[in-house]
C-alpha cells in the first residue's frame, strides 16, 4: 500500500472538507455539475477520489454541500438587506440596498458563489425554488422598509415591484462575465459597482429620460 502525500500551501489552513467544496464549487459554477467528476474535484484538491467520498458520501453530497455553502453567503448578504438603509432623511438612491452591493461586500474577489447562484436558479429543482423564494421575500421585506421610511413606493402590487427589482440584481450577478466583457470591468468591483449604480438608479428615480446619478 502507497501513502499519498497532499501537498498544500502554508498558508491555507482550511480543513481537507472545505477544500473539496470550495474547489467543486469553482469548478461546477465554471462548467455546471452535471459536467464535473469526483475526480475532476479531487485532482483539483489534491487529495484522492476516496476522500471525497469519505467526506460527502457521494457527487450529490457535495453537490448539497457547495448548494449549502451558497445559499449561507447569501444569507449572509440578505442580512445586511433587510436591515435598510441607514436615517430618514431625505432621499439618497445610492443609500439603497441592493442584493449585489450587499455581495460584493460580503464575498473575495473573484468568488465563484454569484456565478454558482446563476446556475443553480436557471437549472430548477427544490433548492432552487427554495433560494428563490427566499430572495423575492427578503427583496418584498426591502421594499415595504423603504416605503415605510417614504424613501420608496412599494407600487400598485409589490409583489410584482419587488421582483423587478430582485430580478434586476439577479442579472447583473448571474451575467457578470458577460457584463466585464461589454463593459471593461467587472461590475461587481468598486469601479463597476459605481457605474453601474449611477445609471440604474438613475432610471430606477426619473426613468429613461434621467441623467446619472452625481458620483460621491
């Protein structure tokens, strides 16, 4: 019987677990689960095909562990979303919370978890009904805050209102490669974040005819 060795970096002191995950969830928001292997996830966290399977039982026990593993990030950034923004004073549409600023605060750079996002809500099944519902609730909860501080109108059916805006934030992080090609950066960055919040709010205040939004 031979020994393997894992060689990792110094530096990176998560536990075997985590590396398997992270590493299968950058590899199935680049290329979809359907069309990555066990071993595919192993070599690319240099351990064997066995541990992974130790660890998670099967390719869809680690597919459950990165959906988990999502589905918690977003929690995370829900969280700060539905506490609203901060004051009552007069209005401010960059003081709006937005799924995709509350994001790209709360993920590293380069994060695969929104490209991951996309692909589980377009692919169906139970966790994405699940994840979705749960962003149209917190986006309804968003928009009755901001209507109640008079920072916002929560329309004629809310319901509706607060769709079109969760699906509007939905886009920007589920075509994000697609958007830096066009655009020139990454639209999640501070850069991108910044022109993408002066034209969209823009709109979203005075409509198609609006000038942008003054930059801080």
């Amino acid at each position: 019987m031979f020994m393997i060795v894992h060689m990792r970096s110094p530096s990176d002191d998560r536990t075997a677990r985590a590396i398997i995950r992270d590493e299968a969830l950058r590899l199935f928001a680049a290329r979809g689960p359907d069309a990555v292997t066990v071993r595919e996830v192993a070599a690319a966290a240099r351990v064997s095909p066995s541990l992974v399977i130790r660890h998670y039982r099967s390719k869809d026990g680690l597919r459950q562990a990165v959906d988990d593993y999502t589905v918690l990030a977003l929690e995370a950034a829900l969280a700060e979303i539905t506490r609203g923004p901060a004051g009552t004073g007069p209005f401010d549409p960059r003081a709006l919370p937005t799924l995709t600023d509350a994001v790209s605060r709360h993920l590293p750079p380069g994060s695969p978890v929104s490209r991951y996002l996309g692909r589980m809500l377009t692919s169906g099944g139970p966790t994405a009904t699940a994840v979705f519902r749960r962003l149209h609730a917190v986006s309804q909860q968003t928009l009755s805050e901001l209507a109640r501080r008079g920072l916002a109108d929560a329309g004629g059916d809310p319901a509706v209102r607060a769709a079109f805006l969760l699906i509007n934030d939905l886009a920007l992080l589920m075509l994000r490669d697609r958007l830096a090609d066009v655009l020139g950066a990454d639209p999640l960055s501070p850069e991108g974040m910044a022109r993408w919040a002066s034209e969209v709010l823009a709109i979203y205040r005075d409509g198609l005819t609006a000038a942008p939004s003054a930059q801080p």
